[in-house]
C-alpha cells in the first residue's frame, strides 16, 4: 500500500546515479539479446542489421528523451502508465501500462530459456533441443531471481551489478580477439552499404526495425526506478545507458558479422556468442561466454520483473487495480504481491510455451510479439511526451528538439513499424501481441467496478 495509506513506501533515493546507468545497461542485457535476437534480425536484413541498429537506436534515443523529461516533472513508479495517464487520460494510462506489463510476462519466456539452453550447454549440451527439460530449468531460474528481487532493491541494484561487470569484461574480450583472430579473413568484409541509408527500403527497415526495439528494449528500467532514485540521476541514467548501448551493439553486430558465416549464424540458433568462441579458444575458455550469457539473462530477468512489480504497484495504488497489488514488504520495501504475479504468470506462461515444437520457435515468436507491444506503450509515451511539453515550440526551439519533436519522432518510427509489421505476423505472435494488450480490457472493466463499488461504500 502507499505511503498515504500508512504503510511502508518504496526504498526512496536508494540508487545513485551510476546504479541506475548499469540498470539500464543490464535491462537490455546486451550479450543476452545479441545471442538470442541475432538469427531472427540476420534472417530478417542480412548485413543491414547494422544499420537497423544504428538507426533504431538514434530513434530510440527520442523515446528516451521522452522518459527522461518527464520522469523530471513526474517521477512514477509507474513510468508510462502514470505519464499517459496524466495526458491522455486513465484509459490510454492504463493501457500503456498494460502494454509493459504484458510484454513483461512474455519475457520471462523468451529470458529463460536462453539461460536455461545456456546452463545444458555448460553441464549436459546434448540436452539442450529438450524442450521439456530446458522449461524445467527456466522455471528455476525465474524463481531464483525472483527471490533475489523480492529481497530488496539495493539487492537487485549489488546483484545486477556484479552480474554485469563480470559480462561486459568477458564480452569486450571476446570482441576484441574476435578483431584480432578475424580481421584478416573476415565472414562478412566489412562495408558502407551496411550503414548507408540509401541501402534500405521501407519494408527492409520497418522488418529490422521490429527486431531492434527488441535489442533496446529494457533501459527504461530506470524510469519504474524513478521514486527509487533522485529524479535527475533515473533521467541521467536512462541517457548514459542509451549512448552506450547505441555504440555496444553497433560494433557487436559487426563483429558478429566479421567472425561468422550466414551458415554459423543460422545455426547458432540462440549461442551466437558462443559459435564465435568456439572458433576462437579451445574449451574450457570458449564456454566463458556462456557464463556472459546466463549473467545477461539473469540482469535481462531481473530488471523486468523490477518494471513489471513496479508498474503494477503504481496502477493498484492509483486505483486501477486491485489495492492487493500495491502491498509493500515492510522490511525489504518491495511491492511483494506484484512481484510475485509476474513470477506466477511466468511460470504458466513458460510451461504453456513448452508445448511448441521448439526452443526456437518459441523465441521468435516471443520476440516478434514483445515488439509489437514495446511499440504501443513507447509510442503512446512519446506522443505524451510531445503533447505535454508542446508550448516549448513557442518559447524554447532548443528544448522542443529533446521534449517535443525527438519525442515525436521516436512515437511515429513505433507506430509505422508496427502498422506495417502486423499483416506479417503469424497467427500465434498475433495472438500474443495485440490479443495479450486486448485482454487488458478485462482487468480495466473489473478495477472500475471494484473503484465505483468502494467509492459507493465511503459514500
């Protein structure tokens, strides 16, 4: 419950600055996301991925803006939820909301069982095509961060952390020998036209647009920290992720692309990482990246189960919700009943999944379907972003660039990609995407009775 209520609030001002970079940095848990998401863009662009992921990310970096500004104005637990809220209404709030929180669960699929496949590939690797088996140890997994998310943010905050030292050393590592060991004989010679605008055509770039905004999805992590941090740093953390992110995965999709073949690429499946190693360093060395990649999805875990806990938080104490949902542990100052129906939903949602034919399968469909609803909750941020801060094109041009017209950018790249996408979609990730965002219509009906229903009782 809030603070207002007389119970226990969140951990206020408990992340600095610099925390707050490192979880956005982890929120997109970059190894992770470049092993998984690779395939699916390479398949989608070939080369161009490149220059999918430089250009997305600039446009992304309107988004950001949008996060940034108004989290300076109205820190919220809830981020969009809260800021649409407070722009378009309760209804556009809500769903904007729903949108992260729906794109949250579907994560835990497509997080876990990379970790998973990365775990059999350490102890048992001809096990790791074992659906079952690779769903069993997911679920694992999503318990322990859970545990480790429930115990407190400065827990999460020291976890994620160390998590991501310890990734980015190995992974700039391997990069760097990747350069060395391939730089003479490359897959792919390097070249303009993977950058050069005049490359793309419109379906090229909205196709590996949709994978992008996968790759970047997760930096707005520090916003739903934002009443756990000073207002200033979330918004400075958000930025300083965005750039280094932006710069990482440019030159780890080049890189990739310098070590391995389209045949290696499209047999990596979910190890690209790994499949560049193994050209590399002789085992055991060769499976360090593998440790990268489970500490990735782990930081990947974590952070979502933060944004998802933290949104679901805001919009009970908001009263769009059930109240239960805004209940905060006393001792560890952590919206407990929140982070549990991620952790419960979860788990339905990765034993339902288990019931594809493949580990394969299930994350693109997965992936596909996040973007579509990282699309719709963005954009919605960014169009309140432009909306609200609109009389700055009257008396500031400079500070419209960044609260207005990047802003606006940003939501229409989310809406065009989108609109174009959709009619590509297979059945399921339809199903997934726009259906999971439907459903909302359900607990928003329900949180309204139950508001009228109290509101009538104090009456």
């Amino acid at each position: 419950m809030s603070e207002q209520g007389g119970e226990q609030g969140l951990a206020k001002g408990a992340l600095s600055a610099l925390e707050s970079t490192i979880m956005g940095i982890a929120g997109t848990s970059p190894a992770f996301t470049v092993a998984v998401t690779t395939g699916t863009i390479y398949a989608a662009i070939g080369p161009l991925s490149v220059g999918s992921l430089l250009y997305s990310g600039l446009v992304m970096l309107g988004i950001m803006f949008a996060f940034a500004n108004l989290n300076r104005v109205m820190p919220d637990a809830g981020a969009a939820f809260a800021w649409v809220g407070a722009v378009f209404g309760p209804v556009w709030g809500f769903f904007a909301g729903w949108g992260l929180m729906v794109a949250s669960v579907v994560f835990m699929v497509s997080a876990t069982l990379p970790a998973a496949t990365a775990t059999l590939l350490l102890l048992a690797p001809g096990e790791v095509e074992n659906t079952p088996l690779v769903t069993a140890i997911a679920a694992v997994w999503l318990t322990l961060v859970t545990w480790i998310v429930l115990r407190g943010i400065k827990h999460a905050s020291t976890a994620q952390v160390i998590v991501t030292v310890i990734e980015a050393v190995i992974v700039v590592a391997l990069l760097g020998a990747a350069v060395v060991w391939f730089g003479g004989h490359p897959a792919h010679v390097p070249a303009a036209a993977w950058i050069a605008p005049g490359s793309f055509t419109f379906k090229s770039f909205a196709d590996g647009a949709i994978v992008s905004v996968f790759f970047y999805w997760g930096w707005d992590v520090t916003m739903n920290l934002g009443e756990e941090t000073e207002p200033e740093d979330a918004s400075k953390g958000a930025f300083w992720a965005m750039i280094n992110l932006i710069v990482f995965f440019v030159i780890l999709m080049t890189v990739v692309l310098i070590a391995l073949s389209d045949k290696e690429i499209a047999a990596a499946n979910t190890n690209v990482l790994y499949a560049i190693s193994a050209k590399i360093f002789p085992a055991p060395w060769s499976y360090l990246v593998v440790l990268a990649t489970v500490l990735s999805t782990v930081g990947a875990l974590e952070t979502q189960i933060l944004q998802f806990s933290r949104s679901m938080y805001s919009m009970a104490r908001a009263g769009v919700l059930h109240p239960r949902y805004a209940a905060v542990h006393r001792e560890w100052q952590t919206p407990w009943a929140a982070t549990l129906v991620i952790w419960g939903f979860g788990l339905i949602l990765l034993f339902s999944a288990s019931y594809m034919p493949s580990v394969a399968m299930i994350l693109q469909s997965s992936i596909e379907a996040i973007g579509l609803q990282i699309c719709f909750y963005m954009g919605l941020t960014g169009y309140a972003s432009a909306w609200h801060f609109r009389g700055l094109l009257r008396t500031d041009l400079r500070a419209a660039f960044t609260h207005v017209m990047m802003p606006l950018l940003g939501a229409l790249f989310m809406t065009g990609v989108a609109a174009w996408t959709i009619p590509t979609f297979s059945p399921v990730v339809l199903t997934v995407g726009i259906g999971g965002l439907a459903l909302g219509v359900i607990p928003l009906s329900l949180g309204a009775w139950q508001k009228a229903r109290r509101t009538a009782a104090s009456a």
